[in-house]
C-alpha cells in the first residue's frame, strides 16, 4: 500500500482544473483577493515593510513581484516578502484545523505563477491543493487544545506544550509543485523535502511568554519559500523522505503532536473542499476577539453610543484570552496591538474604519484609546467550552457595556465572516469593500477596481503577470 505521503503527492499531481467544483473555485477566488488584500495594507507595518526591505536587497534575478512594491526581485524572495506581508495585519482569513493558511501556500504560488506566466486556472487549482494538504496534515494531528468532555470539568480547555503552524509546509509545497508541474514521484520528494526543512513548533511560546516580537506564532515566509525551495529542488531531481508522514517516527511526531489519524488525512479526498469552511476576518486583529467585535459594533450601532459615554466594558470570550499575549495593555508595536483584549476592544469602540489604521502608531499611542483601555476587563466565556464541544466552530462571546447611565448586553455564538451558519456568510460585496480600504493609498485608486475585476474572472487571465503588475506600487 502507498504511504500517506505518497498518496497526498499523487492526489496534488492527479488534479486538474475542471475536477475543482465550481463553489470552491469562487471560493478560492475570494480568498485570493482577501489575502492579496491584507498583503496591500500590510505595507504600513513594520513587519510588512521591513520584511520587503529585507526581499529587495537580496534582490536577486527581476522575476517576480513584491505585492505593493515598484521593482521585482527573485520568485523566492517575493515568497517570503509576500508571506510576511498578508499575515502583517492579522487581517487573514482563518482555516481551521490549522487556522492561519492563507500566508504560507499562496506566497509560492504566487512567485512562481508570474515567473513563468502561467494561467489564472494554475494559480486557482495551485491554491486550492495547497490549502487542502495543509488542512488535510493538519486533521491527521492533535488539536492544539483539548476540551475536557466528561466530568465536573467538562467543557474546560487544556492546552498542548508543543504546536504551531509548520504543517502548512506542505500545502506550500505542493502548491508550488502544482505550479512546476511536478510528476508524482517528485512531489513526495518535495513533501519529503518540505517536511525535513518545517520549523519548530513555537506558538505556545510565543503565547505564553507575551513577547513584544514581530515573529508572531510562525512566519508567513519562511514557510511559504520552504515549501518553494523544496518543490524546486525535487524537480531538480533532489530526493526527500517519501515517507516523512507516516510511521511511529514521522512528521506528526517531530512537530508535537500527540496523535496521528491518517484516515482523517485521506477521508473524502477529492469529494471535500476544506477551502468552503473558511473565516474572513472582518477586524483586523487575532481570530479569538471577533466575535466580542460583532457584539460591541452592533451595540455601538443599535444604540447609538459613542466611546466618550462609556464608562466600562465587560467582555467575555475565548479562553486563550487567559495567556499573557491576550492580556498585554502597553502596545508598543502592531503585533501587540493585534492581539491585546483591551486595545482591540478600545479601538473597536471607537469610530474608526476597520482597517490599517487600527495598529498605525497614532492609533496605538492615543490618548482616548489609552484612557478606555482602562474601563475594559475581560475573561473567559463559561460556556465557551461546552459550546464547542458541540460545534468546533461555535465562537462564544458575550460583551456588557456600560454607558448614559444604563447597561446593554450582546451575546453570539458565532463569529461574522464565518462559512455557517449562512447567516455569518460574507459576501462578494463585503469582501470587495474590505480589498478597498486595504489598498487605498498603497496602489493608485483607479486601479482598485481593475485588480476586482482581474480576480473575478480569473479563470479566464492567461497570464496571472498581468495581474500582479496592477498590484505594483
């Protein structure tokens, strides 16, 4: 019997274009122009910008673009710039079981898709398959956090000491190895390659020791040029471990994870899409808050409150708000900015457009979204747990504000932007707003609306270069 490996490598090689269902392709679209969206207004960070800094002087041949930047560099550096620069925001759309995606497969695709001039149909097939070995990986693996199901206890969260993002290695790889045109053989050699080549599992660091660092749970990237380095060197004749998914000693093993199922990896392959499940975000900032979001921006809303009349901000949510990341109130860069409770909280209160501008440093170092900061509290939702057991998607939050001498309350079990219920769904319209405020003032306007359409009917771009020379600054 093929290993696991193997089997992934053929499913990526055997796919073709007309065997993607056309609800996934529009989805695939969607999240195209989401991302290269956050891509855009991750230009005015520091992570973004000195991540492009770093691409243009390693320079290299003039082969591909940096998204929002003027000259091109090598296809393996506008991978990484392009990785750093969609998740600069958190703005990103969220994919479980793995949750951030988007960030390390679409960069590859990307870079070699314009080097070699192929075909909007490429780039869309490319970045179906690499989202869906990603996700696929991923379900094999523990949840990072377990939710205790029976007893006094029930509904409670524990957490693994080991996990992270480095599984989207090989949706990386085999979206640039679908981009190369990669025979079976050499697509589990660059799996084989990819894997040997993941980084370390670091979030649970990262979340618990509350850093100040632009690393972030895992870089965008790095993984998005592993994943290419490795496709190119199998197709080079490079060989991997074709087995590096399977046995007692594999993949899953070396990254953290207490399990491995491969039968969730192969369960339904080529009849479910994990790309129809997923989130956009509709604030920029950490998946966990949204919710808490949508609560306070309908009440804001409904009852026309204004942030100079509250007096105090109850929230109840996620309990990875628990961890030091989450409760940080000094906000001295984006990253801290993205994942601070009170600050997002603050600035959601505020009456600023949902954008780059919640992380800009006036924004951060203002003197009103200081001073709320300071009437928010916050702590974990007592049914947060139970709820998911039901539903691994449910996103419990409640918020109470107080305010003109009265309180109001909201409650959801959902987050917006979420694929179900349909209710949650976000439009076309909604996402083609959201790609507006992202590129304005990064790209000239009369441009925006081109890129729009360009994705749209991408399907039908012969060349995919043309695409990215309207995203040029």
């Amino acid at each position: 019997m093929k290993s696991i490996t193997q089997q992934l490598a053929d499913f990526t090689v055997q796919v073709k274009f007309d065997d993607i269902p056309q609800p996934v392709v529009h989805e695939a679209k969607r999240v195209i122009l989401d991302s290269l969206g956050c891509a855009l207004a991750g230009m005015v960070t520091d992570k973004g910008s000195l991540s492009v800094k770093l691409a243009q002087r390693l320079g290299g041949p003039p082969e591909a673009s940096i998204v929002g930047a003027r000259d091109k560099v090598s296809f393996a550096q506008a991978a990484f710039a392009n990785g750093e620069l969609i998740n600069a925001l958190d703005f990103d759309a969220i994919l479980r079981p793995l949750i951030h995606v988007t960030p390390f497969v679409i960069p590859s695709a990307l870079a070699l898709g314009e080097t070699q001039k192929s075909s909007g149909q490429q780039f869309i097939l490319a970045t179906v398959l690499g989202h869906e070995v990603s996700c696929r990986v991923g379900a094999g693996m523990s949840n990072p956090r377990k939710i205790i199901s029976e007893g006094p206890d029930r509904g409670k969260m524990e957490w693994l000491p080991v996990y992270g993002y480095s599984a989207n290695v090989f949706g990386s790889a085999a979206a640039a190895g679908k981009m190369l045109g990669l025979d079976n053989t050499r697509m589990a050699h660059a799996f084989g390659i990819a894997g040997y080549n993941s980084p370390v599992q670091a979030s649970a660091q990262w979340h618990h020791s509350g850093t100040d660092a632009l690393t972030k749970f895992a870089s965008g990237g790095w993984i998005a040029q592993t994943g290419l380095t490795a496709a190119l060197l199998a197709e080079m004749g490079y060989s991997g471990d074709v087995g590096v998914l399977d046995g007692e000693y594999g993949f899953w093993r070396y990254a953290g994870s207490e399990i491995w199922r491969p039968e969730r990896v192969m369960r339904n392959l080529g009849r479910e899409w994990h790309l129809l499940n997923i989130r956009y975000k509709l604030y920029p900032c950490c998946g966990i808050i949204q919710a808490s979001l949508d609560c306070l921006t309908d009440l804001m809303e409904e009852k026309h409150l204004e942030a100079k009349e509250i007096e105090k901000i109850q929230v109840w949510l996620d309990p990875h708000s628990e961890m030091p990341l989450w409760q940080n109130r000094n906000i001295g860069n984006e990253v801290q900015a993205q994942f601070s409770v009170p600050y997002v909280i603050a600035v959601g209160a505020s009456a600023l457009s949902r954008g780059k501008e919640w992380q800009e440093p006036a924004t951060r170092s203002s003197a009103e979204i200081q001073q709320l900061m300071e009437r928010v509290s916050f702590s974990t939702h007592p049914e947060f747990g139970t709820a998911a057991l039901s539903n691994p998607a449910a996103q419990m939050a409640r918020v109470e504000v107080q305010a003109k001498g009265r309180t109001f309350n909201k409650e959801t079990d959902f987050t917006r932007g979420s694929a179900t219920p349909e209710i949650a769904r976000v439009g076309d319209e909604e996402l083609e707003a959201k790609f507006r405020r992202n590129a304005l003032g990064v790209i000239p306007k009369q441009r925006i609306g081109k890129v729009i359409k360009a994705i749209w009917s991408l399907e039908q771009l012969g060349d995919i270069s043309k695409l990215m020379s309207l995203l040029a600054r």
